[in-house]
C-alpha cells in the first residue's frame, strides 16, 4: 500500500490468536517473521495485520498486551509499522471494557511503556468505560512514576479540563472559594469590633 489508511484484513481466530500471542509473550523476531509470512500470503502490508488484529472476545490487540506487560520495545517497534495516518487510532482503540492500551500501562506501572504511546499521540485524557482516566488507574494503582509523566504529558490546563469535566472544582475556582472565604471572615471580625 502507498499511502492512505491501511485495508481491515479478513484474518482467522488462528492468526488473529498467533499475533496477540507472540505480542503478550514478547516474541518480537518471531512476530516480525509471522507478520512477514500474513503479509506475503494475504498480499497486504503489516500495517492492516495489525490494525485487523484485536481479539474478538474481549477487543484487546497486539498493542494492549505490549503495554500491560511493559514492552516498550516491541510496542516501539509495532507502533513504528503503522500507517501514520491512523497510527494514533490504532494505539487509541478501546477495549470491551473501554481500556486503551495507556490504560493498561498506566495501571502496571511500565512507564517506558507510557511514554512510547505519549510520544506516538494518544490521548492521555480518554476515559475508559469506568469514567477513570490512564492517570487516575496509574493513582490508584500507586504508580507514581507514571502518574508523573501522564501528569507532565498531559499538561497543567487539560488537567484542570478534566477535573471540571469530572465535576471536581478547578484551581481557579478553588482561589474564588478562598477570596469568598476570607472576605467573609473579615466582614464578620469587623462586625464584632
């Protein structure tokens, strides 16, 4: 393929099964020579093998089980084979529970992970179907290196977009509630005088 979006592929549940295989277990030489192999025999390029490739059950793909299991690497390299031009949504796709594969680093703690899909364009502020954010599962998790980069990826404004989006005061509201607050205690402290 030249250029453009990349064609679905029509793969069997063998295939399909074989990639998210060799992606969880870290084969990175053999999925590359397996991918070569579907490439070939399905006359389509590496890019649509892995954009065909998400488990039908359950949603997740090659890239999902890289970062659950923190290899950067092998995502690096997988990530590097997409069409560019739908490469942020391929690395973007949710799961059956909504989870992306940001998700799924961010709440192992695999922080090389975290940053190869940063530095590949995901959203860092897309929820899963729970309503939580990759930083908000890293938190809860207690990985704090991860909630640190996600925090710097993210940037201070779209932090403080999310917390009004999820209903919690911004920085700016919280100084309001402040200045209220203490101009109120002074109005009562000159009424007692």
């Amino acid at each position: 393929m030249a250029s453009g979006k990349a064609a679905r592929v029509q793969l069997s549940d063998d295939e399909v099964d074989d990639i998210l295989y060799l992606a969880r277990t870290n084969e990175s030489a053999e999925l590359q020579q397996y991918l070569g192999q579907l490439s070939q025999q399905h006359n389509c390029s590496i890019a649509a093998l892995l954009e065909s490739s998400v488990d039908e059950d359950n949603g997740n793909t090659p890239f999902h089980y890289c970062a659950a299991n923190g290899y950067a690497d092998l995502l690096k390299t997988l990530s590097s084979q997409l069409d560019p031009s739908t490469k942020t949504e391929v690395l973007s796709r949710k799961n059956e529970a909504g989870n992306t594969a940001l998700h799924w680093a961010s709440v192992n703690g695999h922080v090389e992970a975290v940053k190869a899909l940063i530095d590949s364009g995901v959203d860092v502020w897309v929820k899963n179907a729970a309503g939580h954010l990759p930083v908000f599962e890293a938190e809860r998790a207690e990985k704090d290196e991860v909630v640190a980069t996600l925090l710097i990826a993210g940037g201070k404004e779209d932090e403080e977009k999310s917390r009004a989006q999820e209903g919690e005061a911004t920085e700016e509201e919280k100084a309001e509630v402040d200045v209220e607050a203490a101009t109120s205690q002074m109005g009562e402290s000159s009424l007692e005088k």
